[in-house]
C-alpha cells in the first residue's frame, strides 16, 4: 500500500499549458510568414515558368550558328530540369519525363 501512495506523490501531474497572448501571436505570425512565403515563392517561379519559354524562343531565334542554337538549347534544358527541381516538389520520374517533352 506503501508503494501505492509513493507513486501517486512521485508521479508528475499532468501539466495543462494554455498559450499565453504572446505565444499565440507569435505562432499566428509564423503561421503569416509561411503563408507569405509560399505565396511570393509560388509567383515567382509562376513568372519564371512563363517567361523560359518565351525568352528561349526569342534567343534562338537571334543566334545565328547552328553550334550556338544547340548549345543554346542545351542550356534552357539544364535550366528548366533545374527550375524543376528547385520549384516544385516533383519526383526524378516526373522531372525527366517533363525535361524530355
């Protein structure tokens, strides 16, 4: 019975912890900046996305040797696998199937 009651008075009580204001403030403004960031980093590489395909066009169509369109085009492939991989949360499979489209 003796060891009974020492468990009972050596046993941690359950802490109940509410927030303070500060603490949920904090924890919404986390909350805000991640928000914030997914947003800037979503237009961004929405920008990005739009704007590859036009200027890569537009290169090739100024460059004149045909060692130089391929290099070219070798390059913009390098950069959109890489935009891939930076930009979106897509797998390898997913990336090479898009890279060689």
């Amino acid at each position: 019975m003796a060891w009974i009651m020492w468990l009972a008075v050596s046993e941690p009580q359950a802490k109940t912890c509410h927030p303070t204001a500060t603490e949920h403030f904090l924890g919404a403004a986390k909350a805000a900046q991640s928000t914030l960031n997914v947003s800037i980093s979503g237009a961004l590489g929405t920008i990005f996305a739009c704007l590859l395909p036009v200027l890569s066009t537009a290169i090739l169509y100024f460059l004149g040797s045909k060692m130089k369109r391929l290099g070219a085009i070798v390059a913009f492939t390098a950069l959109f696998s890489l935009s891939m991989v930076v930009l979106t949360a897509a797998r390898p499979g997913e990336i090479f199937a898009a890279t060689n489209a």
